[in-house]
C-alpha cells in the first residue's frame, strides 16, 4: 500500500537501540526516518550549508543523534521542515529536548572535525498545517555564528531556478534504498525541478497527499530512481547555486510517478522571521 510520508526520523527511535534504526511503519502524517536514493557521496567543503539536525538524548549514539537535515541562510539562521520539530517526530515538545545541535562542517555523523552548535531558539511557521503539509518551515536560531560564507542565498520569487526542467541537487544522511539502508556520510543526488502541472497529477488529493504550487514544489524523475527519503527531511534542494526547497515529503522513495515534495522556498521568505 502506497503512503504518504513526511521525511524525518521519529521520536520512537529514542526507544530501541541505538544500533537498531527501524522506520515504525505510519500513518499518512507521520514521520518517517531516511537518506538519498541514487545519489553519491558529497562533501560539506562544497556544500558548507548543508547541515544535520542532532538529537543524542532523542535518537541514540549510532549516528551522532542526526534525525533531520537543515539549511544555513544566516550566520546563525538554519532553515529545517517544521514537522522535524513536531511532538510526533521528536516524541516530546521541542522545548523539552535537552540537546538539540546542528552538526555542520562533518561528512561522517560520527566522524572528527566540524562543530556541533546548540540550538538557542526554535520558531515553527504558525501556518504549518501537518493535514495537508503546507507551510513545512522552521527557523533554527545558533548559540555560535558561523562564517558567513557557509551562507546559502535563497531564491526569490521568479527566479530562474524554479523553472521545470533545471536541474538540481538534494543533500542528506536519510535513507539510500527505501529500505532502512542508512548511510552514516553526506550524500546528494541530482533530481529535475518538476512542472506544478505535473506534480499535482502525482498528487491530486487522497491518501498520497496534495500537492499546493503556493507552498510546494515537486523535484525528481519522472521513472523514479533519484529522490530524498525518511531522515532527509528539512535538508536542501539547490539549483543554480541557489536553495529552492527544502525536502518535506512524498509517496515512498524514488517511486516511478511519485516525486519528491519540497517546502517552496520563495513562498518560504514570506512567512520566517528575518533571518539576517
């Protein structure tokens, strides 16, 4: 049975050993955990944005505590999917989780070098509606800044990047098969931004989900074969140097006809607190 799934890791791993990551089967707006399927290994010295979400007290040792991805825009600004943040991913409020880090500047979870910053402040976009996925944004605020230059520029509304047909890149630890095969290095994949025409026919309502061209937009390949996953959730999707979305859900992993769900990164600017 095909389901709709948000992308992040769940709460419920906290429960089970840390050397036992199983994705719990779920409903349509539960989360999922994952990394990126028909990707390649990447490097955070060409991507210094791309950033893990780490929780040791929620998620275990095994790999660092990472549950989501997230996206540096500021100095001390990380963009992540508010549903990585929600009671149903973390299994408490996020103001109870103890150690929420970003870990940045770190290929391997559990390998040396980079940093792990405590989060200081979380804010959850108000407009957030998990029924739907609409409006999946939250805004991370660091203890410690970091050097401008891991900065990624968004793009705006008009942009060139969000064309159907421009070629793109999705970043993340998720899942790299669809079946529980988690990788513990960065990878990244090259999918196609798709047309809003074409992602609402894969997702016109029902059990998989429906796609809003005003917050959404849809990236992948037609056949299937290149797609974020569970544990990729809040990670990026860039084109032309630019961040367009931010990955936030779809039906399974790499599916023929059903293409990855990213939070609209333009639409996105509207709703955050500033971010400088």
């Amino acid at each position: 049975m095909s389901r709709t799934v948000f992308r992040a890791l769940t709460g419920a791993f906290a429960l089970v050993a840390a050397t036992a990551l199983i994705p719990l089967g779920s409903s349509a707006q539960a989360a999922e955990g994952g990394i990126v399927i028909g990707g390649q290994p990447a490097h955070v010295k060409d991507s210094p944005w791309v950033v893990a979400l780490s929780s040791r007290d929620r998620f275990g040792e095994a790999r660092a505590g990472q549950f989501c991805g997230g996206v540096v825009v500021a100095p001390k600004k990380v963009l992540t999917a508010a549903h990585c943040l929600s009671r149903e991913a973390l299994g408490v409020d996020v103001g109870s989780v103890r150690d929420l880090r970003v870990i940045t500047g770190r290929d391997a979870l559990l390998g040396t070098g980079g940093q792990e910053i405590p989060v200081s402040e979380t804010w959850t976009n108000p407009g957030f509606n998990p029924a739907t996925n609409a409006g999946d944004l939250a805004v991370l605020t660091l203890a410690d800044a970091l050097p401008a230059k891991n900065a990624i520029p968004m793009a705006e509304t008009g942009d060139a990047a969000y064309a159907p047909g421009t070629e793109a890149v999705v970043y993340g630890w998720g899942d790299t098969t669809g079946n529980s095969d988690y990788a513990s290095s960065l990878r990244s994949a090259k999918v196609s931004v798709l047309s809003d025409t074409a992602c609402a026919q894969a997702y016109p309502g029902g059990r998989n989900g429906m796609y809003d061209a005003s917050t959404m937009l849809c990236a992948g390949e037609l056949l299937g074969g290149y797609d974020a996953c569970q544990g990729d959730s809040g990670g990026p999707l860039v084109a032309r140097g630019r961040l367009i979305g931010l990955v936030s859900w779809g039906n399974g992993c790499a599916r023929a006809g059903s293409p990855g769900v990213y939070t609209r990164v333009s639409a996105a600017i509207g709703w955050m607190p500033k971010t400088g």
